[in-house]
C-alpha cells in the first residue's frame, strides 16, 4: 500500500508520480500530485543558495549577471 511518496523537486519526480497515478491509483488511496511531498532540505537547500548568491553577488559581480544566475522561476523585475 502507497500513501505518500516522498522526493526531491526533480521534474522527472513528476513524471514517476502521474505513472504511479495511473497504475495503482484504482486500487487504493494514492492521488499523484496530491500525495507527493517535496523534501523540505531540498527546498531548504535551493533558498541558501539563493541567499549565499546575493551576499557573493554583492562583492564580485553585477546586478544582470546575479539575476541571469537565478532560477526561471524568480522574478527578476
């Protein structure tokens, strides 16, 4: 039995999720993208680097090349 799938924020995590969905979300409880949780030190992870990045960024380089460093997902404006 399957409840909850726990992992990093991979793409292809996403991916495993919807096929699990699909090849035994008849049989129980398991709902894909609604049971998965992401891992907290993974995310924990990603916003550090962020954060270490801006106090580097402030000594060593540009305002355009941090930003052309960032993730698509931050805004930049």
């Amino acid at each position: 039995q399957l409840l909850v799938l726990g992992a990093d924020n991979a793409s292809n995590n996403n991916t495993l999720v919807d096929s699990l969905a699909l090849r035994i979300g008849q049989l129980g409880r398991f709902r894909g993208k609604l049971h998965r949780i992401r891992c907290f030190a993974h995310i924990l992870n990603l916003v550090m680097k962020v954060v270490i990045n801006v106090f580097l960024c402030h000594y060593h380089c540009s305002l355009t090349e941090f930003y052309s460093g960032l993730p698509a997902c931050f805004p930049t404006g």
